[in-house]
C-alpha cells in the first residue's frame, strides 16, 4: 500500500486543480511504499483535457532523478477533471505499461476532489481499486 505524506497529497491535487481543465500527469518516487518524492510532468497529449502524455524529456529527467536518489517508481498520477468518482479510462488501461505502480487518479468534478488508487494491468487489460494511506492524517 503506498503511502503519503499530507503534503504530497496536496502537492498532487493542487498540481490538478491548477492543470484543469486539461489533464495533469506525475510521477511519484520512493522507497518500500514510502513516498518520497513528486515529479511533477508536463503533459503534451494532442487533447490536454481528455488524455495524459508526460514530456519525454521531463520523464526522463524524473527517472533518472529517481536513479540518482536511490528511489523507486511507486506511482503515476493524473487527473480525469470532469470526474466525480475517477476510474481508468480504456485508454489509461491501453497505455498503463507500469504494472509494478499504483496508478492514482485525482477527479475534480465534485465539491471535493476525489483521489482514487489503481493496479492496472495493460497486458490483462483489466483494473482493480487499491487502497493507499495518508501518514500524518
């Protein structure tokens, strides 16, 4: 189960709130579930507000980033903007070529935005809902 620091939490609504209404995409870095840190990625998908596509040369910047700290790729965020109860989309399944992550979606269509936590199988082209924790809650 991943975990993360009230902050990083934040970090990643905010980076959503501030994306929408195009789609926001993120990395999330750290070490046995231990969240350390939040690559935050700019996303260059030819319809911001229906899809994700992390830079090339961000991504790459941020795994490195993650080699040199010693850290592992715990998570991939985005956001669904006009989502109340996020889920992935048949496209987040299509593309979702990190089985080992948690895949997080942040929704923003309710009063509160909503952030849901997936393991997504792209081979098996199935998903189910994981639960993940918020330390300092």
């Amino acid at each position: 189960m991943i975990q993360l620091q009230r902050e990083q939490f934040v970090a990643i609504v905010d980076h959503a709130r501030e994306s929408a209404p195009a789609e926001c995409c993120g990395l999330i870095g750290g070490l046995d579930d231990a969240a350390n840190s939040i690559y935050r990625l700019r996303n260059v998908a030819a319809n911001l507000e229906i899809a994700y596509e992390a830079a090339p040369e961000e991504l790459f910047s941020a795994q490195r980033l993650m080699r040199e700290r010693g850290e592992q790729l715990l998570a991939i965020y985005h956001s669904h903007p006009r989502s109340v109860t996020p889920s992935p989309s048949e496209t987040d399944i299509r593309l979702a070529y990190y089985p080992s992550a948690t895949y997080l979606i942040i929704g923003l269509a309710g009063s509160e935005p909503v952030v849901n936590a997936f393991e997504i199988s792209e081979r098996e082209q199935r998903w189910q809902q994981v639960e993940y924790e918020i330390m300092g809650e």
